[in-house]
C-alpha cells in the first residue's frame, strides 16, 4: 500500500497539536507521559515536533488520558480551532 502525501493543511494540524501536546505536558518529562501514555519517547517527542502530524487515534486517547486533556480539545486544535489549554488556564 502506498501512503499519500500529506498536505500542507495536515502537517500544520500535527503543528498545532504538537504545540498543544507540549503545553499540556508542561514541566513533566517526555519520558514519563509517553510511558504513561504507552508509547515510545520518542513517538511523544515526533508529533510535539511535527514530525508525525498524524498520529493514529488510540495514540491520541491514551495521551489525552495521559495528560488529562479532553479529547474535544486535542479535536478541534487539529482542526484548526484555537482552543487554550484548560490546564494552562
């Protein structure tokens, strides 16, 4: 199967989201949500960068549990909704 390309539109969601997942992760080490999480640091550290703008949707859940985010939240910052972090707030 081959993968399409993503598009400019997809990679600036992964953008967001990865801006909004490091907010949310604030002063925790990367280590310990993505093992909270169940993923890898390093897969925690590639959609924070962007450099997996589209992740698959368990990985969004469990760091939506991971880091008590609602799951509408992380939604519609990848949409493109300037949602704030409630937890920021």
């Amino acid at each position: 199967m081959v993968r399409q390309p993503l598009t400019s539109e997809q990679i600036e969601a992964g953008s967001r989201l990865g801006a909004l997942l490091r907010r949310a992760r604030a002063g925790r080490d990367l280590a310990d949500v993505a093992h909270a999480a169940g993923i890898s640091p390093e897969t925690l550290r590639k959609i924070e960068t962007g450099r997996l703008p589209s992740p698959g949707f368990g990985t969004i859940v469990c760091l939506s549990e991971a880091l008590d985010v609602p799951l509408e939240e992380l939604a519609a910052t990848w949409r493109g909704g300037d949602v704030p972090l409630e937890a920021a707030s």
